[in-house]
C-alpha cells in the first residue's frame, strides 16, 4: 500500500515554503512520525513527519523547490517493511542496524540541526540527557556528552614504507556559487534563506514607513546589580530558574509603558491602535538569523515568569524549533547588543510596534557623585520611536522612567 507525503497546513500569513533538505533517500526504511524532511518558511522552519511505517519509495520535490499546502512530496510503500522482513538476509540485517545507528531513534524529539550533529557524529540519543522543554535535546545536550566521553586510545601504527607525498586536500568550499571576478580573486555567491529575506524585507520596510528617532541615556546598573547578588541564589532555589537582567529591564519597560501608553501603540492606516495590554518581544539572535519572540501579558508575570519565558525562547532558537506564534504580534521590543559587547547602537523599529528599546554592554566609568568622582557599572540606552505618533518629549520621558526605576529596584513593586 502506498501512503502519500504532502506539505502540512502552513501557519496563517504563510503561503509557501521552501524545501530545504531530505533526511531520507528512496530506499530507506522509514517509521512513523520520524521526520523526513525540513521546510522553511519566512520565519520558521517546519519537520514533515512520515505518516507511516515503511520504505520510502519515491521523493517527488527536490530540495530549492517551493511548495504549498496540501502539495505530494514523497510516498511511502507501507508494506515495503513487512514483505522485506521474512527474506532478509544476514548482510541485509547488518545495513538495517548501521542504518539505525546512523539514523537517530524516532522519540527522542529534536531540532534539525541537532539531528545532522548526532547523525554527524554516530551517537544514539536515547544515550544523551535531554534537558530542553518537554525532553527536547538540545544542541548543547550533545556537545556536553561528547566531552565527556573519554578519549579513544590511538590504533598503533604499523611501521611500513614511508609513501611519496601528496598534497593536502584543498579545503571544500561553502554551498553555492563558486566563481572568479575580473581580476581573478575568488567570489562566493550564495542564495539568501526566507528568513534572511524575509530579515531585509522587514527591514527596509521599517526604514521606508517610520520617522524613526533615537533618543539616548544612561543608567548606573549598581542597584540592580546588588540586588540580583544578594537575592540570586534563594530566587533560583525557590523558583528553579535564574535571576537575570532583562526581566528587570521587561518589567520597567511594562511600568513605563502604562504611563505613556503611545509608545504601546502603533499605526494601522489613518488610526492609532492604543494596545492595552503588553506583549513584549525579546530579540534572539540564532544560527539562522535574527527573530524576535514575544513574552505576553508581562504585566501579569513575576520576574521568575519572565526569566522562564526568556529561557525558553532561548533554547527554541538555539534548537531552530520557535513556531509562528512565538513571533506573531507584540507591542514593544528588546535587543541587548551588550551580550555581544556593543557600547552604544540604534536600534530598528520591529513594525508596526512603535518603539524598541536597546540595552548595551555595561561597563565601569567614572562618575561625579556629590562633588565626588567613583567608578559605577553604566549602561547606555537607546530608544528607537516612531516620531509620527510618538513626541520627543514622550520618548525622552519614557527612557528617563525606566532608568529612576531600574536605578531605584524597590520602584517596581511599589509602582511609584
């Protein structure tokens, strides 16, 4: 019996995807819900699951093509696996069982990336500890248990003839086109993903439909930074999860946003839409490129709710699994450039949100304090705001806000 492979529903405001590669070949064995091939969509990337157990008989799209909803990928001969079994031979079951060591076992769940490593590397994952949500193994999970598998013993070499030189294997260029320029120097062409499209197009578009404005301050991260000390390891132990900085930031972001509710709001034709209430997205910066999850609802979460939702975020965009829904909407944003050392930047509106604010390394200056000059751990931060519905009187209140509550902690419970 044949059963057919097609493209699953797509999230909404997608229309098509891109095939990018096939995890099997016509002829491999296949079980149920193992994934069979990646899609990438403008924001995410999408697993196809076989839909039953067999052999994989025929692959219908090749990868590069796009494809939409409902469109016949592959089929699968389910009674491939059963009409093979009863006449396999001694060699057939020896390939069988190094196609299963190569392939990773079907239940333990995983990223595509994560999946080429163990594949790369011969492991079995059900061998590895998952410490991703819901046992997911993470790309991290498989490094560490690499270190720490000893060290093989090196094979002794047997002493023979030493043999004429060769020269070393030139290096394999990265995919694409390879090709000289007009002086003869070696240029690299390579198509950009949908999500780096996608990236330029949003981009741009911010660019050409904003009157974008910076406006800049700075902010002594000393109160924050004692109290995340002295509190740091009771706030792990009673809520299992660290105690960072960008909840601190969030939840002065939410306060300061209640008092100048446009820089909430954004731009929806001839309207101003006031949102009342506060998704924030949080950029992550991932292997394939930038992407921005949203934490909803934070005036309703604890700083030990951020800091898990942030946590979680994170671990889905190392492992390529953020879904459509963890990007759609959002009011206001975050980008900390600190955590790759910027000292100062403008960050880019994330349309049709109105404002975003950017964090930056912290950094020990000097400073006049009562007549006196002393060393403080400061930050600056810039706000990027939509001029056409956001004053700068309003954006420069808004970043003074944030900064007297961050450098006076007790302000965020007390909401003064």
């Amino acid at each position: 019996m044949s059963v057919d492979v097609i493209v699953p529903n797509l999230p909404e405001s997608v229309a098509d995807a891109t095939l990018v590669t096939w995890h099997k070949h016509p002829g491999d064995a296949v079980t149920r819900d193992e994934n069979l091939v990646d899609l990438e969509t403008d924001k995410v990337v999408l697993e196809v699951p076989a839909p039953a157990d067999g052999v994989l008989s025929e692959i219908l799209r090749n990868d590069g093509e796009t494809v939409v909803a409902g469109d016949l990928l592959a089929k699968i001969d389910a009674a491939g696996v059963a009409a093979a079994a009863p006449a396999a031979s001694a060699p057939a079951a020896e390939t069988a069982s190094a196609a299963q060591q190569a392939a990773p076992a079907a239940d333990v769940a995983m990223s595509p990336a994560v999946r080429r490593l163990v594949q790369e590397h011969n492991l079995d994952p059900s061998a590895i500890k998952a410490t991703g949500p819901r046992g997911r193994l993470t790309k991290a999970d498989v490094v560490n248990f690499m270190d720490s598998q000893p060290a093989a013993e090196p094979a002794p070499v047997p002493v023979t003839a030493a043999p004429a030189p060769t020269p070393p294997p030139a290096a394999a260029p990265p995919a694409g086109t390879a090709a000289p320029d007009q002086q003869g120097r070696l240029e690299q062409r390579v198509p950009m993903t949908r999500l780096r499209r996608r990236i330029a197009e949003r981009l741009v578009e911010a660019q050409q439909t904003a009157a974008i404005l910076t406006t800049f301050n700075e902010i002594n991260m000393q109160p924050v930074m004692d109290l995340r000390s002295r509190y740091k390891d009771k706030f792990e132990k009673v809520h299992g999860i660290r105690l960072g900085f960008m909840s601190f930031f969030v939840k002065a972001a939410v306060e300061a946003l209640r008092r100048f509710p446009a820089v909430n709001a954004s731009i929806d034709g001839a309207d101003i839409v006031y949102h009342g209430y506060y998704d924030i997205g949080i950029a992550v910066s991932t292997e394939r490129g930038l992407m921005v999850p949203i934490v909803r609802n934070c005036d309703q979460l604890s700083l030990a709710d951020i800091e898990k939702a942030i946590s979680e975020y994170a671990a889905k965009g190392r492992e390529g699994t953020i879904g459509i829904e963890d990007l759609t909407g959002g009011t206001f944003s975050l980008t900390n450039g600190g955590v790759f050392g910027s000292l100062i930047s403008t960050p880019i509106l994330n349309p049709p949100q109105s404002a975003i604010l950017g964090m930056h390394k912290t950094m020990q200056r000097a400073m006049v304090e009562d007549g006196q000059i002393v060393a403080r751990p400061m930050m600056y931060l810039a706000l990027s705001y939509d001029h056409r519905i956001v004053d700068g009187k309003e954006a420069v209140s808004f970043l003074v806000t944030i900064k007297d509550l961050l450098e006076d902690p007790a302000r965020l419970l007390l909401e003064v």
